[in-house]
C-alpha cells in the first residue's frame, strides 16, 4: 500500500510539480484518545493487577490525510494505543458516513496502533483480550472510537496543498560487525 510513501514527507507547499503547481491534498489532525485515567487494567500486559493509577502522558490520535485534487485520498491513523479492533473501525466509519457520506471507507482509512502497553485496555471485542480488564471498559472504547474520528475531522478540515517527495539512495551509515 501506500500507506509508508505519504508518510515519508508531509511538506505541504514545500514542493510542486513541474507545472508548478501542488500535487495533492495534505492535513494533519490529532485529538486525545486517553480514556479512563485510573483503575483500569492496561492493555495486553495479561496481569489482572496492572491497572492505571494516573496519566503519565496524554495519548493521542494523529492522522494523515493525502488526496489527489480530483477526490480520491487515504486517511491513515496512528495510535498511542496496543491496536485497533474491527469494532473500533466500524464505529468511526459509520461516523464518518454520517458525516461525509462514501468519502472515508473501508477502502481508504487505515487505523493502526504502535503496540503500547500504556494504556486503558478493555475496548477490544474479543474475549482473550478483555479478561484480565474484566471485561469491556465502555470509557476505553469510547475515548477511541471519539478521538479517531476527532483527529480524522481535524485532517479533514486542515487539507491544504502539498508535494509528496519519496528519495532514494543509499546510506553511508554502517554497524560494526564486531566489538573488538
């Protein structure tokens, strides 16, 4: 996919093609996805007696969007979260088609986590993942679903026009093969 080349160099209005003009449609969004701060187990550490006591760091949200000026795009958003689940999803894609209609699917909107352990857990549909949370934690799942489509609509309202610069080469960066 395409997902890594847009991700490369968002530089909006730093490069343009050779008419001279941007290439695509570029926005940024965020929005906080922290949920419950305290007495919640946290995700995936599979210890009943790990639970949040605080917040630390705030975690969000952020998205990217890049679309060509004829419509065509793809959202990608990225979690300070374990993962997403197919419920999270088609939550906030039913959102968004209520609020944009067949702009943002299933066909061009990726949710990805960064596999965090840091936060609430408890959102997940699947039962191996919500036992020790004791369950589904509707706060956790809400802070997501609620902070994905925040920082999707943010994007959305921040697409500017930009350039998409992917380099190639090699590096003249090497380990040590060995310590000597």
């Amino acid at each position: 996919m395409i997902w890594l080349g847009f991700l490369l160099l968002l530089l909006p209005d730093s490069g343009r093609s050779a008419s001279g003009s941007p290439n695509y449609l570029i926005g940024l969004g965020s929005y906080d996805i922290t949920g419950p701060a305290a007495d919640v187990n946290m995700m995936g550490y599979a210890n009943t007696e790990q639970t949040a006591s605080g917040v630390h760091f705030r975690l969000r949200a952020r998205t990217f969007i890049v679309a060509e000026p004829q419509g065509n795009g793809v959202a990608f958003v990225n979690l300070d979260a374990c993962m997403a689940s197919q419920l999270v999803t088609i939550k906030v894609l039913e959102r968004l088609k209520a609020r944009y209609g067949d702009l943002y699917t299933e066909n061009n909107v990726a949710i990805s986590g960064i596999h965090t352990h840091a936060g609430p857990g408890g959102y997940l549909q699947y039962v191996v993942y919500i036992i020790t949370s004791l369950g589904f934690v509707r706060q956790s799942f809400d802070a997501l679903v609620d902070g994905i489509e925040q920082s999707i609509i943010r994007a959305h309202d921040n697409l500017h026009p930009g350039s998409i610069f992917i380099n190639k080469g090699r590096s003249s960066f090497q380990l040590p093969l060995s310590h000597s």
